[in-house]
C-alpha cells in the first residue's frame, strides 16, 4: 500500500505523525519503508533520530535519485542506526523500518517524463519488499504531489497499486479551509488529479482527513481553565465542526484526530509505549490515536467510496 501525506500548511503534523504512523506498523509486523519527499525541508532523519541521516543523503538521496544524480537513493535501516534510546533493540515480532531520505539542500523541480519513471521503478522495486509505503510530500499543491498525481493515475505505472492520500490539517479556521482547498479546490488534489487521468470519484474516495493537535476539553489537560474560557473553547469547536461540514471535511471524512500532546510541542519525535507507561512524559491518548490511525489504514469501512 502507498499512503501519502499532504498538507496545505507547514506545522500541521504531517511529517511527524506520518512518521509515527509508519512505526506503528512496523511495530505490528509490517514491513515498512518511509520516502522523504519533502524536498525544501526533509525531516524525517531528525523524526526518526537520526542525526547523520540528512548528511549522509547529501548527493544521493530521493532528490539525486529523481535528477538522475545517483542510480539508487541512500537506504537508512531505523532499527539499527537510531539513537533513539526506546528503539535501539528491535522489539521482537517487528517489521523492517526502512528510511529514503531526501537530500538537505534538494528544493523543488519540474515533474518531467524522466523522473516520472524513475519514481514509478523505484515504487514498484519497494513494493515488492515492504507491505507499506509511507510517502512524506512538501506542503502545498508542490511538485512533489503533482508527481506523484501524475504517477498513479490509472493508465501510469503506479496505477494499479493501492494509494490512500492522508491529508494533514491543525484544528484551526485557517487550517480547516487550506486543507479544504488543498483536496476539492480549484488547484487541488481532485481537480488536478483529475486533469492528470483520474477518476474523479475515485480519487475523492481514496482522501482521508487528519486533524493534527487537537483540544480534548474533556481531558485534565483543559480542567484547569475558567469557566468563560471553557465555554468559549466550545462554542469554537462547534463552529469548527460546522466549518468543516461545510467544506467537506467533516467528520465523516475524517479519518483521526490526534490530542494536542505536549510532548510533540517541544520535540518532532516518535511516540512510544515506553514515554507513556515508564517515563510518563507522553499521554496514553496520544499513543492510541496514533495506533488507531495506523490501523485504520487497512480498515475498508473507514474508505468507502464517496
């Protein structure tokens, strides 16, 4: 399975939660390779604590791989090359966790003929090794998405291959209509999408929303406010809701809210069962959306076609 992840807006999670998604799969046996294709930021090596990741890809990662630069991008064995202390022994039963950096200093480029098919045999090598794919793109309608677009469109290379597009949203007013914007809008995923082969129908049907750092005004996190700011903070979920709904991105089209969670305010990491049971650092609440979601990829009734 290819899933990619896309957001309007930088901040919104994406990249570290996509990151915690492919973890968690790997945790549950999964054979699991993660493609940076961020290319004006590339994060992932610091997500996955890898501090020499980003350096090491310098001139043959993901970005010289697409120009043609190098004849293989840099492959990063997370198990093995972390320094994240919880994950230096690989817990038993796991699946590979396998990184594709993009280079520091890649940028954008024009989607062309050449490194169109240079993604798509690089996709179809993968695929045949890992059962997930997780695809980190730059913010934005970038070149990197219209790549991809165009890449698994019915009749391209990457057209039969099963793809789910994770689009990554805060829960704020301004957020909620970019990430509307970015799937249904006049420049977006569908409408582009559909210019580049797609069913309209069908690639509607494969987005799913992720809406990243959200209140729980329910939890002890929000107890300690006053009574007008509880108040307050409803009435701006509810509008939010209704925003939502209103732009197609409701509720039903969702398919996580992952908690604000304090842990992730200071430091884009993964989230494990050891800072939530031993350390108490991270909240249980964290973790379990981030294993629901990671299940919810695979879960047919969350992906009705639309």
């Amino acid at each position: 399975m290819l899933v990619l992840a896309a957001s309007d807006k930088g901040g919104t999670g994406r990249s570290v939660t996509s990151a915690n998604l492919a973890y968690q799969r790997s945790l549950d046996g999964d054979d699991v390779c993660f493609l940076d294709f961020d290319f004006g930021s590339p994060t992932a090596a610091a997500v996955f604590d890898l501090p020499d990741g980003v350096h090491r890809a310098e001139g043959c990662g993901l970005h010289s791989y697409l120009q043609g630069r190098t004849g293989e991008p840099l492959r990063i064995d997370v198990w093995s090359r972390t320094e994240h202390p919880a994950l230096r022994d690989r817990p038993a039963g796991s699946g590979r966790l396998v990184l594709l950096p993009g280079d520091r200093t890649g940028g954008e480029f024009l989607t062309t003929e050449e490194n169109r098919h240079r993604l798509v045999d690089l996709v179809l090598r993968l695929q045949r090794e890992f059962s997930f794919l997780f695809v980190d793109l730059s913010a934005g309608r970038s070149y990197a998405v219209d790549l991809l677009l165009t890449a698994t469109s019915p009749h391209a290379g990457l057209g039969r291959l099963e793809n789910r597009w994770l689009v990554f949203h805060r829960w704020t007013r301004q957020h909620v209509m970019a990430a509307a914007e970015l799937a249904y809008g006049s420049q977006g995923l569908v409408h582009a999408g559909t210019a580049m082969g797609h069913q309209p129908d069908v690639l509607s049907g494969s987005i799913r929303f992720v809406r990243a750092a959200v209140p729980d005004l329910e939890s002890p996190l929000w107890s300690q406010v006053s009574p007008a700011q509880y108040v307050w903070m409803r009435q701006c979920d509810q509008a939010l809701e209704e925003l939502a709904a209103g732009r197609g991105i409701g509720k039903a089209r969702v398919l996580a809210s992952i908690p604000l969670e304090p842990v992730l305010q200071w430091q884009e990491r993964l989230i494990t069962d050891e800072d939530v049971y031993d350390r108490g650092i991270a909240r249980n609440e964290t973790w379990q959306a981030m294993k629901d979601l990671a299940q919810r990829l695979t879960i047919d009734t969350f992906w009705g076609q639309w």
